[in-house]
C-alpha cells in the first residue's frame, strides 16, 4: 500500500504534474508520517490493525517464517534455508545498493551461482525490486549495474535486524532504507500510467547520481531522496547536472522528511516525501 491508501486519501496525481513541469506552488504540508516509523512498519494490509511494536516485529517474524517454510518450497527446492535465508540479510543490509553477488557469496559463504539463483527467487516472489541503470547515450561513462530494493521497507529493515528507531537512526542502512519507502510511493503512480512509467537510477562512473529517473515516453523527472526536513541547495547539485545533460528532463526533485515545498532552482523542487503517496 502507499500512504495515500493507508490514510484512505485520493491517489496523488503529483507524477503526472511533474512529468507536465507543473511544479507545485511553495509552502507547508500535513505534517502526516514520520518515515522512520513506517520504514519499521510496513504497509502491507494486515498491518493496518496492529499497533504495539511487538506484535509488528512478531508479524515480520511470521511473515519470512511462512515465506522460507511454504511460499519458497512452492517455487523451487531450497537445500539450504539458513544459507537462503543469510542472503537476504545480506541483501536487506544492502539495500539502495549496486547489487554485488560476488561481495554477498564472500560474506555468506554461499557459492555466487547459488547467490544468484537466490536473488532471482526473490524477485521472481516479488519480495525483491531490481532498479535498472537510466542510459540514454550522451556521452558520458555511466554505472550499468541495477540496484536493489524490496517491496516494503520493514521488511528489509526487519532481515537487517532493526528493531526499533533508535538503532535505525543511526545505522548506515537508513538512507537506503529511505530510498526504498520513496520508491514505494513512486511505484504507484508510475503503475498507474498508461503505458506504465518506468523508473531508474542514474550514476556516472566518477560517482555522481540520481537516486531515481522516473521515465514516462520521452519525458523524465529526476528524484534525489535526502533524509533531512531542511534541503538545501546543495542537495541538488547531481540533479543540476542531470537536468543540463538531459535537457528533456522536466524537472528535478529533492524528496525530503520535512513539511516545506521549496525552490532550488528553476527547474528544481525540493518536496517532503508524503506528497509522493498522498493525494494532492
């Protein structure tokens, strides 16, 4: 589910504004969501009558148990569960990353063949997304590897063992975790376009990128994710640089925690994360 359909809130229609190059008049939002609970939390349904923390954590718990135990042994024979099941810690504690098999067969002591058959069980289940790399050729050595998400947040938080706000707050996982709530509320509205809209990453080979390129035809929008409520212009320096080498590109978006719209340039935004699920 997105926040709009948590909260029961009309679908937000803000893709297709941006898409436009309608950019949405400055000021304050509903403060409505703190991120980090709902990364801990989730948003699939059967979620939305819980509400103490351990019977969420106990819930994840059932979740993976009834996955590895039922829903796995359905798709393909699985000899090893333990070993399946450390590759997605593995994979959770890297989430928002470029996916290195061969770094996750180090650490997990499972062959990369066997890694990679794991990974595609995953998102053959639909418990793992992979972003592809934007690459439309202009010139410039760009990063073609994917990247790695998973269909919700808490679950990747929950394989890598975070429990509670504190630990996430400070933990190194939390900015991918972030990206990963945003993708979700991305997804939607792409999904809903027709055709589809389809969403990347893009990352030059001198370390420069995008969190996400949100495609739509010939038409993009770039989304950078900054887990602060006060963005700065600063914070748009990689989305300048992709709105000068892809000129099409209708505008450039800082997805932030805060409850400000606010410039940061012409053609860029700096938006709190809430506008992204929830109807506007």
């Amino acid at each position: 589910m997105t926040l709009g359909e948590w909260q029961e809130d009309k679908p937000s229609r803000i893709v297709e504004n941006l898409l436009a190059g309608n950019l949405p008049a400055e000021g304050s939002v509903p403060d409505r969501a703190e991120p980090l609970q709902l990364i801990l939390r989730g948003f699939m349904p059967a979620l939305l009558r819980l509400t103490g923390k351990q019977d969420i954590l106990d819930w994840w718990s059932g979740y993976v148990s009834t996955y590895l135990e039922r829903d796995l042994r359905a798709l393909s024979q699985i000899s090893s569960l333990p070993d399946f099941r450390r590759v997605m810690e593995l994979a959770a504690l890297r989430t928002g990353q470029l996916m290195n098999q061969s770094e996750v067969s180090r650490d997990s002591g499972v062959s990369q063949p066997t890694v990679h058959r794991y990974l595609n069980l995953l998102e053959a289940s639909f418990l793992i997304h992979r972003v592809p790399a934007f690459a439309r050729n202009r010139g410039k050595r760009l990063i073609k590897s994917a990247k790695l998400y998973w269909t919700d947040s808490a679950l990747a938080a929950f394989l890598a063992g975070h429990y509670d706000e504190a630990g996430l707050r400070t933990s190194r996982e939390v900015g991918g975790l972030f990206e990963n709530l945003v993708l979700q509320q991305l997804q939607v509205p792409a999904s809903l376009m027709s055709p589809q809209a389809r969403i990347h990453y893009w990352r030059t080979a001198a370390g420069q990128e995008v969190d996400f390129v949100l495609e739509w035809g010939r038409s993009l929008v770039a989304f950078e994710c900054k887990l602060s409520d006060r963005p700065k212009f600063e914070d748009a320096r990689f989305l300048n640089l992709f709105l000068s080498d892809y000129p099409e590109c209708a505008c450039g978006v800082v997805v932030h925690t805060g409850s400000n719209i606010a410039r940061l340039g012409e053609r860029v935004i700096a938006l709190p994360w809430t506008t992204l699920g929830v109807g506007t």
